[in-house]
C-alpha cells in the first residue's frame, strides 16, 4: 500500500517509505520546510495535520503543548504516516514561500582542516577547524553543522558551532567524547590538526531573537557550543540586554572555559556567569552553587515573567528547565532550546 503526505498550501504529494518521518520524506523528495533538530527538541518543524492520521513519537513531549496537540499540531520530523494518506498544512506555522519549499534544502558542503583539538576535560574536546573549500561560512550563533565521520560510509554528526560569526574562515565544535562513539572516539587517534573533514551547513534556528527581554541562559556538557557563540556574538554587537548564564556540571573537572565567562563578566556589566555542580561531594574545594543547574535558576530568580529562556544540553535538563521557566511566568513562546541527543 502506498503511503504518502500532502503538504499544503502548496498541494505537493510526496510518498513516504515505511517508518519515514514526514520531515525525512520532504527532504529526500528535494522540498524543503524549516526545521532544526531533527529529533522533536527544538519544535522548529511545526505543521497543523488537517486530514487524515499520523502518529507522534514521544520525543514531542515539551516541544508542543497540550493546546498544541488539541489544535492538531505536529512536528514533521516526529510524525509518521502509517497508511493511506495524511495532509499538513504549514501555511501559518511556517514563513516560508512556495519558491523556498520548491527549491530544497539550500546548504553547503564544506572542506575543512582541522587546525587544532582541545582537551577541556576528560571528555569534552573543542575541534578548531579552518575552512578550506568554500573558504567562509555565513551562519548565525546557535546554528549548527553537520560532520562527516571519516571512512565513506556516509554517515554524519551534528555539531554546534562555538565560535561567533565574526571569526571569518573559522569553525570551531565542542565534542563530548563518547565510548565507541563513531566521530568522537576518532579524536584520541586518526582526527588530528592537518586532517581534512567535509561539513555541511549551516543548519538550525536556535538564535537569540531581537528585543529588549532579560535573558536566561543554561546548558550542560557540550552544550555550551551554541551559548558560548551566542554570548560572544552578543558582545561583538555591544549587547546590554542583562543574561545569566548558568553551567551545569557534575563535578569541578567537569569545568571548562570558567576563566573566559569570568573575564565577560567582569569586563560587562550585562553579563553574569554561574556554574554549578551536582556533585560537590566529590569536590574538595567547591564554594560555587550546589545541586541541579535548573535548582539554581529557581534559587537566583523568584519568577520569570518578562524573561526569555535559552537552553541547550542534554534532555533531562531541557525538560526541567521548559517547566520551571513556563511555571514561573515566562512564556512559552519566548523558551527556546536545542535538545543534545547523544549519537554515538
């Protein structure tokens, strides 16, 4: 049985293979819609189901509302079509013009020189690469990459970038080195300044948006990527919006870049850099705060109305830090996140 999605308004019919996402489909067929993510974090990819049936898998749980889901709202890239034929409209949920959606996925493969590696901690690594064909990448801060795993198997790994887009020529990734992990596990042998490793990109809509809000910033482990480019790209453009950036850690040698966000810090007044560790059992000298990054959002701030929230790390960190922003006042619209799944 052929199954296949309707996109509207553009009255396009794309058959999709068995267990292909709706987003997965859109993309192989040549068509494009807005996304980023890819795996229902980041509720870029936003559509209303306005005929026929199709299932969501769990990894929406945050990412739309129960008045979302009531509405019939989906994310394309979690929404599978099991038979017959399911119609989505992305006319009001999506900017995005009939020459966009026609024209597909409009991105670069690049070829970048690994310039450096840095060890921050026992595993997480900051891979400094200098783009070699095209020589410059023009992406925003909190976009991301993806790099592929060397060996011609055609798989890749997504990656934010950490450097500003000032740094002309320059993209810089933070790694959190996995055990067994197919890209990762190669920093320690066969990646190593002088290799050469195709990117492609930019992708992503995770971006600090323009106005006059607060801002409060959280991540956990490499999740620091997409802040840190935002934090400095804030700074090239004389930022005097107030942030908090909170780090959080499980114990003091899970600590990196603290000396750079101190030196923001003192250096502007707008700026307010807070790690914390969630194991201070294990430190011998910690003094900073204690406990889950997201306890400490909530012990530094008595509420949250007026503020917008940027999060990015692991899942169990999103979650909690969507409602504790959203239970305390600050708008679902104004909380944007970039989920980290680990990919090995």
């Amino acid at each position: 049985m052929t199954i296949t999605a309707r996109i509207e308004p553009f009255g396009e019919t794309l058959e999709l293979k068995p267990g292909e996402s709706v987003l997965s489909a859109i993309l192989r067929h040549g068509k494009f819609v807005r996304y980023g993510c890819k795996h229902g974090g980041c509720g870029t990819c936003r559509a209303r189901l306005i005929e026929g049936e199709c299932t969501l898998d769990d990894r929406t749980s945050f990412s739309l509302s129960d008045s979302d889901r009531a509405e019939d709202i989906v994310l394309l890239c979690s929404a599978y079509v099991d038979e017959g034929e399911a119609t989505f409209d992305v006319s009001k949920l999506q900017d995005l013009t009939e020459e966009e959606f026609h024209a597909g996925l409009q991105i670069d493969e690049y070829e970048a020189e690994v310039e450096q590696i840095i060890e921050h901690t026992h595993d997480i690594r900051t891979v400094r690469m200098r783009l070699q064909e095209p020589a410059d990448m023009r992406f925003g801060a909190g976009q991301y990459v993806e790099v592929e795993v060397p060996g011609g198997n055609d798989e890749w790994r997504a990656y934010s970038m950490s450097n500003p887009p000032h740094e002309k020529g320059v993209v810089e990734i933070i790694v959190k080195v996995i055990p067994g992990g197919r890209f990762s596990s190669r920093l320690a042998d066969d990646i190593r300044p002088g290799s050469r490793l195709r990117l492609r990109g930019p992708l992503g809509q995770f971006a600090v948006r323009l106005s006059h809000r607060p801002m409060i910033m959280v991540a956990g482990g490499s999740g620091m990527g997409p802040i840190r480019a935002m934090v400095h790209d804030l700074v090239a453009k004389g930022n005097e919006r107030p942030v908090t950036f909170f780090y959080g850690a499980r114990t003091d040698r899970d600590l990196f870049l603290v000396d750079e966000f101190r030196a923001i810090a003192a250096a502007h007044s707008w700026f307010e850099f807070i790690p914390v560790l969630s194991e201070v059992e294990r430190c011998e000298t910690w003094t900073g705060e204690a406990g889950l990054v997201t306890e400490a959002v909530a012990r530094r701030f008595e509420g949250f109305r007026g503020y917008e929230g940027y999060l990015c790390g692991p899942p169990g960190m999103i979650d909690a830090g969507i409602e504790l922003l959203i239970g305390a006042g600050c708008k679902s619209r104004h909380v944007f996140f970039d989920r980290f799944v680990p990919s090995g």
